[in-house]
C-alpha cells in the first residue's frame, strides 16, 4: 500500500472516531436540553403558584391581625416580613427563566425567546449596552460639533438626525432586552428614548427652509450639549454603580440611565446644574417653536410637533428630577434619626 494512501486511511479512521464522540456529545446536548427545557417549566409553574399562594396567605395574615396575643403578634409580623421580601426573590429565579417579550419586543421580534440563562451573558450584554451608549454619545457630540461649526448643510443635518432615530430606536430595543433579563430600569426613562425617537425622526423629515434654518443652530446646540451631559452621566453614573455592586448594595443587572437615580449620594451637587439647565433648555426650545407655529409663513406640521416632543421632554425629566432629589433629601434625613 503506498505511503500517502495509509496517511489518508489513518487520517480518515481519526476522523471517524472524533465524529462518533462528536454524535455523542451532541446526543448528550440534547437530552440535556429537553431536560432543562422541562425544568424551565417546572420552576415558572412553581413560580406562578407560589406567588398566588403568597397573596392567600398575606389575606389570612391580615384577617388574623385581629386582636391577637403579643406572641402571635411577632408571629404575625415574622412572617409579614419574610412575604414582603419573597416577591423578590421570586423575581431573581424568574430573571434566570424564559420570560414573555412584553408588548413592544413582541412587535420587533415576534416570540423570539431573548433570555439570556447565565449570568455571564447577562453581565456581557448589559456592559456592551453601556459601552454602545458611550461610544455612540461621543460620536453624536462630535458629529453634532462638526455641523454647527463647520458645516451648515441639509445633508449632513439628516444624516445627524438619522443617526439620533436609529441610536433612540436601538436604545429602546436593547432595554427591553434587559428588562427581560431583570435589569430594572423602569418608569420615565424607558419613555423618554420613545419620545427622543419620535422627535429626531420628526425633525428628520422637516424640509428646509427659513423656519428650519432658524431652529437648525438652536438644535444642533442643545444636542451638543446634551451629548456632552451625557458623557458626564455616563462616566460619572457608572463609577457609583460599580462602586454600590461591590459594596453589595446594588443589584448586578442595574444599569446606568439616561438621568439619574436615587443611588447617587456623592457629587449630585455637580451633575444637578447641567442636569437642570438642560431640561430648561428643552423647555425654551418648546417655546421657541410654538411661537414659530404662530407665524404666518408657518406650514410644516414639523414645528408644532417637535415644540410638543420638547415640552414633553421638560416635564417628563423635570419632574422625575425632583422627585429623586426630593426622595434623596427625605431618606438623608431619615438616616441620623434611625441611628
């Protein structure tokens, strides 16, 4: 037998061999599977009936309240305490569990299931969100830069704008995602990405003209400046956010958000001046284009709407704002009492 044809033979019966143990393997893989598929639905059915029989019993704890010993007062309040915080617990299993899309991803994708079942995967994605949104504030704010310093055309005014509608539409997509996955970014700051998408989209299809023109500058400066809070917020968010992991004191799948949240105790005094100037600046764009809308000349629909996205916009960080610092000041106050 020729040498190069004992080579093939020896090389191929490797092969084989390295198949049947990759048949295996993959017979393994999916057995496995099949049983964690059946334990995913195991813990969700136990989920859902622990947390109805949760409810049973905080209604027969409350109907036992009545006029009962000292003893079975401290009983009562044992386990009063242990089911406020199983709800909890029960939401940190379900985070691990394959879980309904909700509305909005629903739409997007279908009943992809978008679950990520390790908390590796979970950590990665969440810190290649935050990274995107850093690297694609940067961009914006030296984009942003460009156009009002150095060139005032329509096209690249669009481009910018088209880059703003995908960044706000990625950004919606990607939080829903993480909600998913137990992250807990919640409330206002998941509709102001949908507002920002709807404006920039808005102002995206406004044709040129004199009312454009005399918005254009006041825009592209307001977006400088906010890429730049933003790069603040960021920077600054995230150093708190790792620092309160690490002291425990914070759960690993909140993220850094677009404003701040009631976890940030050091420097708030830095961050609230650019943080208010900008929502009052929203606030006069707002008025800005509403008187725009009142002029003769006005007829894109473009000015009214984008002076409603604004207003929105000023009351919806506005308020949350205050009522963060509002909640912060109350629950320092509260510290030197309970010590």
């Amino acid at each position: 037998m020729p040498q190069d044809l004992r080579v093939v033979l020896e090389e191929w019966k490797r092969l084989e061999e390295e198949h049947q143990q990759l048949l295996e393997t993959h017979r393994l893989y999916l057995q496995k599977l099949e049983e964690i598929s059946k334990l995913q639905k195991n813990c969700s059915s136990s989920i859902s009936s622990q947390r109805g029989r949760l409810k049973d019993v905080s209604r027969l704890v409350k109907k036992c309240s009545k006029g009962p010993s000292e003893e079975d007062a401290k009983t009562l309040d044992e386990i009063n305490e242990k089911i406020k915080t199983r709800p909890n617990a029960l939401s940190e299993m379900e985070a691990f569990l394959p879980n309904k899309n909700g509305l909005y991803l629903s739409l997007v994708l279908g009943n992809v299931n978008v679950t990520l079942l390790s908390k590796q995967s979970k950590f990665g994605y969440k810190d290649e969100y935050e990274k995107f949104k850093l690297y694609l504030t940067v961009i914006l704010l030296l984009f942003s830069f460009i156009c009002y310093f150095f060139a005032s055309y329509r096209f690249l005014d669009a481009i910018l704008n088209f880059v703003l509608v995908w960044y706000y539409c990625t950004l919606t997509l990607r939080e829903s995602i993480l909600i998913v996955n137990g992250s807990r970014i919640k409330g206002w700051w998941v509709f102001h990405h949908y507002i920002s998408a709807f404006l920039s989209g808005v102002i995206l299809t406004w044709p040129d003209g004199n009312l454009y023109k005399i918005f254009r500058n006041q825009f592209l400066a307001y977006s400088l400046y906010q890429s730049f809070v933003q790069c603040l917020q960021c920077y600054y968010q995230s150093g708190c956010l790792y620092r309160l992991r690490a002291l425990g004191e914070r759960h690993n799948m909140d993220l850094t958000v677009e404003g701040f949240q009631s976890w940030m105790w050091k420097g708030l005094t830095f961050l609230l001046p650019f943080l208010f100037f900008g929502h009052f600046w929203q606030l006069f764009n707002s008025i800005s284009l509403f008187r725009m809308s009142q002029l003769p000349d006005c007829k894109e629909w473009q000015v009214l709407m984008c002076g409603l996205c604004f207003l929105i916009l000023f009351m919806g960080n506005f308020f949350t704002t205050v009522a963060v610092v509002r909640h912060k000041v109350k629950s320092r106050n509260q510290k030197p009492k309970k010590l």
